[in-house]
C-alpha cells in the first residue's frame, strides 16, 4: 500500500518488513534514528510493549496503550496509534450505527482497545469486553475509566458472553479483536442465530477468504466484514504522518484489494 503510494506521488521512498522478536523490540526502535528511516508501523505482538518503551506518546496511543506506528522527528520518537480512527471511518462507511446501541468488543489489546474508542465515539450506550483472560479485559474497561475518557464503562467477561443468548440479541455490532482464525484455525464458540438482523460481524483480521469469525455470520444472514478497510485508513492516516503529504486518493485501497485478489472496484 505504502509503495503504491509513493510510486503514485513519484517519491524516493520504499516501505519494507522486518521480522522483530519481542526480546529485539527495544533496541530495533532505537535503531530507527541512526538509520534515517522516517517512520515503522508495529502489529502483534508489540503495540502494548512500544507504548512502554516510546517517552513521547500521542494523547490517542496513551489512552489505548498501544503504539502502532512511530515517528522518527529529528532523531526523536513519536509513538502515535492510527488504529481507532481507521476502524472509525470505516465502520462509518459501512453505516454501522451504534449510538444508545450495544457492542461487544471481542479481545483485550491493543486492537481491543482501539475497537473500544471507537464504540465510544460512535455513541455506543453499552460495551461488553469478553476475552480468553477475563482479567486482562477488566485491565482495558479500568483503563477507560480512569483514563476519564467516557462514563460508559466498559464491562469485562470471559468468552462465556458470546454463548449469552440475552447480550447477543441487543448487540447491533460484534468485533473480533483476537488473533482467533490468524493464529487458529477456529474461532470461539459463539451463538450467531441469537444476534438481530440487523447486527454487523467486523473482523479486525482481513485475508483472501472470509475469516473463521464472520463465516457463520454470513452463512446466518448477518452483515459481515473483515478489517481490510480499517487497514486502508490506518494506512493512510500513518502516510500523513511518515511523509507530511496526504496518500493519494484510493491508491493504497487499490494496491491491498489486488494484493488480496479482490475485485478493485468492491467495497470492502
Ligand atoms: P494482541 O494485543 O496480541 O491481543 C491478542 C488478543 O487475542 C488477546 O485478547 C488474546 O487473549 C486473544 N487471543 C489470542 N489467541 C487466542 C486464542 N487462541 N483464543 C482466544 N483468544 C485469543 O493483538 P492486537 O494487536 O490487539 O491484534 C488483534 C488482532 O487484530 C490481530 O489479528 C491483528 O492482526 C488484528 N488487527 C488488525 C488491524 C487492521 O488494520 N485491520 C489493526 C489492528 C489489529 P488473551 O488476553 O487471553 O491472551
């Protein structure tokens, strides 16, 4: 995405992986700056480890605890997350219309995180936090609280929630914060027929094929979609960050949708 971009604009700029151990997270962010490169994203499983380890937080990456992409500013680095404003725009996009609605937020890290805020933004009256470590998910919905960021608590549970027939048939939208289908092959039990019509399945994971989480949901009937558009907003919004320039208009969006086989001109 960020090749196709700089390709577009004809900028002397190239975006390549590295493959980091969480033992080698420190001292890889410290070689940022000697190196000249301007800016990294991180994912799993190291956003929660860089925001313990970056002095200069932005106020977003503070509030989730999490660093998804760092700034290299004239040898100091910025840890800022673009994460919460992807998944925003794109749940926005695709109409998904939470205010005085349930959610329920499945996971407890950094994308967890990022999905919170968002349902918060979005007006969300209810969150429902479930996660394997039922403790972790209380972390996050204290994190919030005391963070002062909204009145709506978050409420922690187990995986046990997404067999709760009652919860599932108020939610309007159910997201997948888990590495569930990336690093398994199944997702958790979850009772798909007890959710509204009218309840949207996001998967924060995006792939070729339909996850192991929104497969039964479409099968169900229900709305249904993985996380390649929020992966195109936090793209772009990390652009503006690396480069000062603003990523051409639909070029990263085409360049993930071929790298993905899909069809340029689809929705995601
Ligand atoms: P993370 O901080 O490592 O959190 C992983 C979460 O998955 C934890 O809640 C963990 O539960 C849970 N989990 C892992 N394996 C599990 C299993 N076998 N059974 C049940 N729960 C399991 O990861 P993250 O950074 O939040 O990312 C989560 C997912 O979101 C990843 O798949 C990532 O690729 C995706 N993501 C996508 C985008 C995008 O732009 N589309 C952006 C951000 C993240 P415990 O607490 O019990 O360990």
């Amino acid at each position: 995405m960020h090749n196709a971009a700089y390709a577009s604009l004809g900028m002397n700029r190239t975006y390549a992986a590295f493959r980091v151990t969480s033992e080698k997270l420190a001292l890889a962010l410290r070689a940022i700056p000697p190196l000249g490169i301007v800016g990294v994203n991180l994912t799993v499983p190291h956003k929660e480890a860089a925001a313990r380890l970056i002095k200069d937080l932005s106020g977003e990456a503070r509030v989730l605890g999490a660093v998804n992409c760092v700034v290299n500013r004239r040898g100091v680095l910025r840890g800022d997350n673009t994460d919460a404003r992807g998944l925003e725009r794109d749940l926005r996009e695709l109409g998904c219309e939470l205010r005085d609605r349930l959610a329920i937020v499945i996971g407890a890290g950094g994308g967890a995180a990022a999905a919170v805020l968002t349902c918060l933004r979005l007006g969300a009256k209810r969150i429902v936090i479930a996660n394997r470590t039922p403790a972790r998910a209380s972390a996050l919905a204290r994190r919030f609280s005391a963070k002062g960021v909204t009145r709506t608590a978050g409420e922690p549970r187990g995986l046990d929630a997404l067999v709760d027939p009652e919860l599932l048939a108020d939610a309007r939208l159910i997201v997948n914060a888990t590495s569930m289908g990336l690093t398994t092959e199944r997702f958790a039990r979850l009772a798909y027929s007890s959710t509204a019509d009218d309840c949207l399945f996001y998967d924060l994971i995006y792939s070729r094929e339909a996850t192991a989480f929104l497969k039964p949901a479409i099968a169900a009937g229900r709305r249904a979609s993985d996380g390649a558009g929020m992966l195109i907003n936090q793209g772009e919004l990390a652009f503006k960050l690396f480069n000062r320039v603003d990523a051409p208009a639909g070029v990263m969006r085409a360049a993930l949708l071929k790298a993905l086989g899909r069809d340029p001109g689809a929705v995601v």
